[in-house]
C-alpha cells in the first residue's frame, strides 16, 4: 500500500543561496591555504603569512580572533534558539559536544599532542614572529579550535539568517574566514592548524545540518509542551558535558 505523497516527510533541505556561498568561500580559502602549506611546508607558510601585518589589524586582529570562541557567539545563538527553534539548539550542542571531542580530545591531547605552537617553536630557534595577543594561549597547536568553530558556528548563522537578504550571509562569511586567519597574523597557530581545522568544524555543522537537524526539526514538532522541561534537562546535562571536557582538557 503506497504512502499518500502529501504525507511523507521531507527530512532533508536544499542549499540555500547563502549556505552555498558559505561553503564556496571556505572552499577557495582551503585551496589556497592547501596550496601554500605543500609549497612553502608547515613552518615556511606560517612565517611568509605571519610577516604581513600593519598597525591598525595590529589593533583589530586581537579582537576579531574571539569570534572564534564557539562557546561564546554560538551561546548568543542557542539563547534565541531556546525558544524559537529546539532543532537548531540541540544540533548547536552537538557541534559544540563533537568539536570539544574532536579537536581538543582526539586532535590535540592524543593524534597531534606534541606538536607546539608557533611562539614555542620558533622562540626556541631564535627566530623573532609577529605575535600579539590580549590573553595567554596554550601549547599545543594542531587543529585550531578557534578555527573549528568559526566555521561551525558561521555555518549556523548563515542557515538561521537564511531569510535575510544575501548580503548578510556574505558578511557572516568574511567574518568567519578573518576570524580563522587572525589566528595566523596575531601568531599563535600555523596555517595548516587553521585549514585543518575549520574544515573540521564546518564539516561537522554541514552533516549535522544535512542529515541530524531535518529528523530533529520533524521530531520535535511532535513533542508536546509537557515534555519541554525533559528537553530542557537534556541540554543542560549536555553543556555540563561540554564544560566538563573543557575543563578536564585545560586543567585537570
């Protein structure tokens, strides 16, 4: 007996204009950033990318970069998803959650553990980098999380602002990039750490949005009110879990 067409359900969504240009942006700044990394090696590329720097992004740069912390723009956004979109707010907790695993747990603390920093490893080679940053960063380097979440979270934006004119979608999409290369110019990660990473962190948002939001956005909407508090509690224990990470990566 075949299903009545107008009562299936479309658990998938097609690229928006704003999504595509999103991901052709990062797609020529991979390539370009790839095609510098095998040229010039790991190191090299760091420096000739790292030596091209004026005073006024002397004084933008350090700030710009903490449009990379996820925890913090992507935190705005779950505070007006509570409410107007629990999909959107779970699969922001997700991108957080399988960020924190990937390239702190997995990435940093066991596959690429010993590899430095760039002030670490060029100090002790006496050679002098442009670096400028307003808090002290850790030691280790590759991926870059700052990068994983820009490309995550300026993902997320780009998909909730989808509605507004292009434009906006293109300004998330500049911001998202600089936010990632500002990592370089204030010299605390490579350029193979930046490209690695943000292509982590937007493939991460880009699968859960093709394939884990559309199933939660159709859930969801079946979920009476009565059980909002259940969803509530679940995202909470989430964040602990999050924070928990976090913390046990940087201190404990």
């Amino acid at each position: 007996m075949s299903q009545d067409p107008s009562l299936r359900i479309n658990l998938s969504y097609e690229l928006t204009p704003g999504i595509r240009w999103y991901l052709i942006g990062w797609g020529i700044c991979w390539t370009l950033g790839l095609t510098l990394w095998i040229a010039l090696g790991y190191h090299d590329s760091f420096l000739v990318l790292n030596r091209q720097h004026v005073p006024w992004l002397d004084v933008l740069m350090p700030h710009l970069t903490h449009l990379g912390d996820g925890y913090l723009i992507g935190g705005l956004l779950a505070i007006w998803a509570v409410r107007k979109d629990k999909a959107l707010l779970v699969c922001l907790l997700l991108t957080m959650l399988l960020l924190v695993l990937l390239i702190n747990n997995v990435g940093k603390s066991w596959l690429f553990d010993g590899w430095w920093r760039p002030p670490l490893i060029f100090g002790q080679k006496g050679i002098d980098i442009h670096y400028i940053t307003l808090a002290g960063e850790r030691f280790k380097s590759f991926p870059s999380g700052h990068s994983a979440s820009a490309g995550a979270i300026g993902f997320w934006y780009v998909w909730t602002l989808r509605k507004k004119p292009l434009w906006v979608a293109l300004g998330i999409s500049f911001l998202a990039l600089l936010a990632a290369y500002s990592r370089v110019y204030i010299g605390v990660h490579f350029l193979g750490d930046i490209v690695v990473g943000s292509m982590v962190g937007v493939a991460v948002a880009y699968g859960l949005w093709r394939w884990a939001y559309p199933w939660l956005e159709h859930r969801l909407a079946q979920v009476s009110q009565q059980y909002d508090s259940w969803i509530q509690t679940l995202v909470f224990l989430i964040w602990l879990l999050i924070l928990y990470l976090l913390i046990e990566q940087h201190y404990l």
